[in-house]
C-alpha cells in the first residue's frame, strides 16, 4: 500500500503530465467534454 507522501507524489506527476499536455497547444481551449476525453485517454495510457 502506497505512503501518503507516495500517493501526493504520483497526484502531482499526473498533473504535471495533463498541464506538459496542454501547453502542446497553448492557444487552443477545451470544451468540459475535451478535458474529460484527454483524462480519460491519460489515466487509460491511449496516445491521441
């Protein structure tokens, strides 16, 4: 079973991650439905 800190840890990465993702297009913004599908994709480790 992962520590507190582990869990804080690996929280912080995926949203380090999503926002490395998001700068890719930096002008570009996201519908609610965008976001959720780019989650989706991320937490499944689908390429898009």
């Amino acid at each position: 079973m992962p520590t507190e800190n582990e869990r804080k840890d690996v929280q912080k990465a995926m949203a380090y991650d999503l926002l490395r993702i998001l700068k890719q297009e930096p002008k570009k913004a996201y519908s609610a439905e965008e976001l959720e599908k780019l989650i989706d994709a991320y937490i499944t480790g689908v390429q898009q």
